[in-house]
C-alpha cells in the first residue's frame, strides 16, 4: 500500500502518530541526558581465554572477568540435564539463556560476571531459575 492509496483522513492520522512517535522518543532522549542510567554504556563480551585478556586487562581490570572455573564447571556438567538453569527477565518472564551449573548459586554468580552488573541491579533485571 502506498501513500496515495490513503485518503486524507488516513494520512493526517498517519502523520498525527508519526508527530507523537518522534515526541516521544525526544522525551526519552531528554530523560536520559537529565538521569543517565548506570545500566547504560558499552559492554564488552570476550571468551575467557582470548590473548585479549592478556594484552588488554590489567590489575582490577580482572574482577569482571567470567572466571574459568565456570567454564570448568559448565563443561564437566554439560550434559546432565538435571542441572540447567535459565536466565530470565523479570519484565517479560522471558528466558534469556540458559547453562548447565553446579547449583542455582554458581548459576546466579556466573549471570551476574556475564552481564557485569552489580547483585542488586541484577535481581531487579533477572531472575535465575533451575528449570523443570
């Protein structure tokens, strides 16, 4: 359908949406530049033994970094179906992802290194779950 396939009703409706649309998004831009988010910025996902690290991470710049003993343990329990857990948000109820993991403890430490959050803005985001 193209824009003269509407009648003049339809496209000034059309354009009515379109004018609340941009309204809105700037009302967000102005809400962002007056309360910037800590959940804003850059995220950076590296696989834990990528020469990167090595180059790149020095002294506390290793703290957000998924410690390989995660890996360890996700590898040594990578087809015990009884141990997967999921990632889920809060907002939707929708699952994110999903691991294999020791327990819901070491489930819930490795979601929270992965998206370099602190523990309570991470369980206000998520929630980990063992699944059924």
């Amino acid at each position: 359908m193209s824009e003269n396939d509407l009648t003049k009703e339809e496209r000034e409706e059309l354009e009515k949406l379109q004018k609340e649309i941009i309204d809105e998004a700037k009302k967000v831009i102005k809400d962002y530049a007056d309360n910037p988010s800590e959940l804003s910025g850059s995220a950076i996902h590296i696989d834990y033994d990528s020469t990167f690290l090595d180059e790149e991470w020095k002294n506390d710049q290793w703290k957000n970094v998924t410690k390989p003993e995660f890996i360890t343990n996700l590898t040594t329990n990578k087809n015990r179906s009884d141990n997967m857990y999921q990632l889920v948000l809060k907002s939707t109820g929708e699952q994110i992802d999903r691991i294999v993991s020791e327990n819901l403890n070491s489930a819930t430490d490795f979601y929270i290194k992965r998206k370099q959050m602190d523990t309570e803005t991470f369980h206000k985001l998520y929630e980990v779950k063992k699944e059924d």
